[in-house]
C-alpha cells in the first residue's frame, strides 16, 4: 500500500477511533456504559464520517453533495465533543485528545473540502 493512501485514507480514521477508545477506558467503570459511550461518540463519529467521503469520492457523488463534504465533519463531531466534555467524567487531562480530533477536522477541511468544491466541482459541470 503507498504510503500517500495510508495517510489520507487510513491514518485519520484510526486516530480518531484512538481518541474515542482512550475516552471510554478512562471514564469511571461506575458511569453508566451509555454515558461512557456518548461521552467517547465523537472519534467514532468522525470515523464514520471520513468513510461517507470517501463514498462520496470514489462513487463520483461527490459532485452532488460538495456542502456536505464541507459541513458535516465540522458539524456532528464537534457536537459530540461539546456533549463529551459535558458528560465526561474521567480526568481533565484526556480533553487534550481533542487537539488529534481537530487535526482530523482540519484535513477533512482542506483535503475534502477542496476536493468537494474545487478539484471534483470542476469535472461536475
């Protein structure tokens, strides 16, 4: 596998998954397990997101969903983070997680977010 599809496709995906588990093993095991889980949503969320892109990019639906491309890992993740540091109630310290979280928002932002309006908008008219 090249090294450039390890790093668009597969590396964000993963790190954000880390975070999300790294949330759930050092919440308190006496929360309950649904708090826990919505408290660690947010790097499984953005997973799931990364891999609608994709969807979006290797079907060539992307021309018909650019807003998406754009919005959505900004707009369901970073709600669940604001959820996560409300209902978390493990130690402070693992909040700086969200800094691996928004890198990854970020690079959707520029990779998606250019290929969503600019690279593949072009080939759509």
């Amino acid at each position: 596998m090249p090294l450039y599809i390890f790093l668009l496709f597969i590396l964000p995906p993963l790190l954000t998954l880390g975070v999300s588990v790294a949330y759930f093993t050092t919440a308190p095991k006496a929360t309950k397990p649904l708090i826990r889980a919505l408290a660690s949503a947010h790097g499984v969320t953005l997973s799931v997101v990364f891999g609608y892109l994709d969807v979006l990019l290797f079907s060539n639906h992307i021309c018909k969903a650019p807003l998406q491309a754009v919005l959505l890992p900004i707009v369901l993740p970073g709600i669940l983070v604001l959820v996560s540091f409300e209902t978390f109630d493990g130690p402070n310290a693992i909040h700086l997680l969200q800094f691996v979280n928004l890198g990854c928002i970020v690079w959707a932002l520029l990779f998606w977010g250019v290929i969503g309006t600019i690279g593949i908008g072009l080939t759509c008219v």
